[in-house]
C-alpha cells in the first residue's frame, strides 16, 4: 500500500503518538500502567479506522487567517450619577452613544451583585431606557455595548456602572 505527503504508516504513527505520550504523561508523574492503556486505546482506535491516520496540519499557510473583530467600547456618561437622589416614580436611564455599536445590554438591579435584576435587556438601541422604581430603595445599573455579528468573546464591552436611590 502506498502513502501519500499526508499520510503516515500505520506504525509510524503508533510509534509516534507511543514516544510522545510516554514522554508528556511521564513528565507530568503518570504511572506507567496508565500510560501503556492509554498507548492501546489509541492504537486500537487507529486499527479500527483502517490502520492509517490522515494527518491534518494545525496552521494552513494557503487559508487566510481570520482577522479579530474589536469589542465595543464601554459607555459613558451615565446619568442618574453615583448615589443620586430620585423622588419620582420611573426614572430614565441614560448614556453616550459608542460608535460602531450595534445594541447595548442594560441591567438595572436592588442589590449590588445583579441578582435581584429589575431589568435585563438585550441588544437595546437607544442610549436611554425609563424603569419603574420604588420609593425608599436603592437601584444600581450597568450598561455595555455590543456588536452582534462579532467573534463570541468579542460581543460585549465592559460595563459602565452606576447607582441611585429613591426618596421615601
């Protein structure tokens, strides 16, 4: 049977993959006994698809690489400030605009760790948002940006914070 560039005798590749796991697991102060089963499982699993193994390199020089998306910047400018004093029943929330935004994730809570979430809205489009409150408590809020079509960890800016409490 002949192989191709991308392709290993089946016993290289065994003889390969053995010098290679014995070398990390040993290093890392594995017993032999778990490294020698973990040696037949991957044996056995390459027997089971044909004794070959298709190697796939990890970097493909000829595919361009994909180029990072920038998170949102952090909004600014919250109104109400830190530690305002609001008398009347709804309050608006707002903040400036970050540029290239496609939508804001507000939460407005009771408590300081957001677990007693009065509002949590997603993908908000404006830079203002009126909440209902009650008299004789404490409210914080937080806001992000968020760019919707970007890689998964570069959605969401961090959040710009703010806190407020209501009159009796």
């Amino acid at each position: 049977m002949r192989h191709g560039a991308n392709q290993a005798a089946p016993w290289l590749f065994l003889e390969m993959r053995s010098l290679i796991l014995k070398k990390l697991l040993i290093l890392k102060g594995i017993p032999m006994k778990t490294i020698l089963i973990s040696i037949l499982l991957v044996s056995s699993q390459v027997m089971a698809a044909g004794g070959a193994h298709t190697w796939k390199p990890l970097y493909n020089p000829i595919e361009p690489a994909k180029e990072l998306s920038t998170k949102p910047g952090q909004p600014s400018e919250l109104k109400p400030n830190w530690y305002s004093s609001v008398s009347e029943a709804s309050v608006t929330l707002t903040w400036k605009e970050v540029p290239g935004v496609t939508g804001y994730h507000l939460q407005v809570a009771t408590d300081p760790m957001y677990k007693w979430l009065v509002v949590n809205e997603n993908y908000l489009t404006g830079t203002q948002f009126t909440v209902n409150v009650e008299k004789g408590k404490q409210y914080y809020w937080r806001v992000a940006g968020m760019k919707k079509n970007n890689e998964p960890s570069y959605i969401k800016s961090a959040y710009a914070r703010s806190m407020f409490e209501t009159t009796k």
